[in-house]
C-alpha cells in the first residue's frame, strides 16, 4: 500500500512539472511581446515628436518676415543700403547687395535688373517674387534684410562735421554726441534736418525724442544771444 502510494506521488509530480515548466514559458512569452509593443511604441512616439519639430521650424522659415525693425518698417531703401536677400531653399539666388545710386537697381541671379532704391522692404519682396514666378519658381519664398544702412551727415556748429554710420533708433543727441558735441555757438534747442529724398529742411526740437533716420542731413544751427 505504501509502495503504490509513493508510486502515485511520485508520478503527479512528474506530471505537475512540466505543467508548471510550460506556465513559466507561457508567462516569459507574454513579458516578451509586452517588451517589444512597449518599445515599439517608444520609437513611434520618437517619431512622431521629431515630425512635429521638422513641421514647426518649417513653418517658422514660411513665416519668417524681414529682419527690419518695426520703427523702419515703411524705410524706403536707397543708395548706400545694404541688404541680404534669402529666397529659401535657393543658395545660388540668395546674397548681399549694395543698392548705388542711379538707377537704384541690383542685378538679381536668372531675372537681372530689379529696382530697389526707394522701395520697402516689403514691397522689394512682392517685386522678386513676381519676377521669379512662376517662370523659375513655382513658390518663391524670400526674406530680405537690411545689414547696413546708409550713413547720416551732420553739418553745423559740432566740433566733427561730417559723415557718420547709422545705427538703430539713433537720436539728434545720439548723432550730436557722434560728432564730439556741440561748439560754444551751438543752439542746443533746436535741429534742422534735411530727410533723405526730400530737398526741404524741417525744424524739430533738439532733444532725445527727435530720432534720426538712414540717409538724413542734420545742421545744428548757431544761437543768437
């Protein structure tokens, strides 16, 4: 009796352990295809997040507008201006140009001759633009930028009359200091300035609300007591 009741033990248990042996494998399998759809899964979040990116800085380079400040935005560009124009995607279209005098006009890769001298920013870009398409581009994306603008002059009762570079939101007194001040005769409560393309002076108060633009004649008058 005790024989045969070993002998049943014995094979249940034999039994029992490769039941147990294919439950582990069953189990092992099923942590293994969790893995790899979690890894799968990963990577075309990966993906789908480097897409996105791709997607925005495109839209970015769609979008971009010139890199003018938005006091110069109406600037009318003539003689002297320095300029970068990108057309996106087109390296041998884009460059620097100087605009001379003149007629004012740049010679332009494939379209030649395009005026510039007097125009805005953004009305050179509808000039391109129109030029290019749809002959050499179908969709002709193009940013300009000024990278120099045309010197001021000031004359007049400053210690170094003359021609001086421009630089952003520049003011009579910004111009005056420029110049190495005023001499002992300067009247220092009024200016003149001559805009650039205009032949007429105009008075303006001689303080750091008076702001001087690419291109102007400054004459600091002499006072009279």
């Amino acid at each position: 009796m005790l024989e045969a009741r070993l002998m049943r033990a014995l094979v249940g248990h034999a039994a029992w352990k490769p039941a147990r042996t294919a439950s582990a494998a069953g189990i092992v399998g099923a942590c293994s295809s969790m893995m790899r759809w979690f890894v799968a899964c990963v990577i075309w979040f990966s993906l789908a997040s480097i897409a996105s990116a791709q997607g925005a800085v495109r839209s970015v380079e769609a979008d971009s507008s010139p890199a003018v400040a938005a006091d110069h935005a109406d600037y009318r560009l003539g003689a002297g201006d320095k300029v970068r124009i990108n057309v996106f995607g087109e390296e041998s279209l884009s460059g620097e140009f100087i605009i001379p005098g003149d007629p004012g006009t740049i010679s332009f890769p494939l379209i030649g001759d395009v005026r510039a001298s007097g125009l805005t920013i953004g009305e050179l870009q509808v000039e391109l633009t129109n030029k290019l398409k749809p002959d050499y581009l179908k969709d002709p994306r193009i940013s300009i930028e000024v990278l120099n603008y045309r010197p001021f002059y000031i004359l007049g009762e400053v210690a170094r009359p003359g021609e001086y570079p421009y630089t952003s939101s520049l003011t009579v007194l910004n111009a005056v200091a420029t110049a190495n001040g005023f001499t002992y005769r300067a009247n220092t409560h009024s200016v003149y300035i001559k805009r650039a393309g205009t032949t007429k002076e105009v008075q303006l108060p001689l303080d750091a609300t008076t702001l001087v633009e690419p291109g102007d004649t400054i004459r600091i008058g002499e006072r009279f007591f």
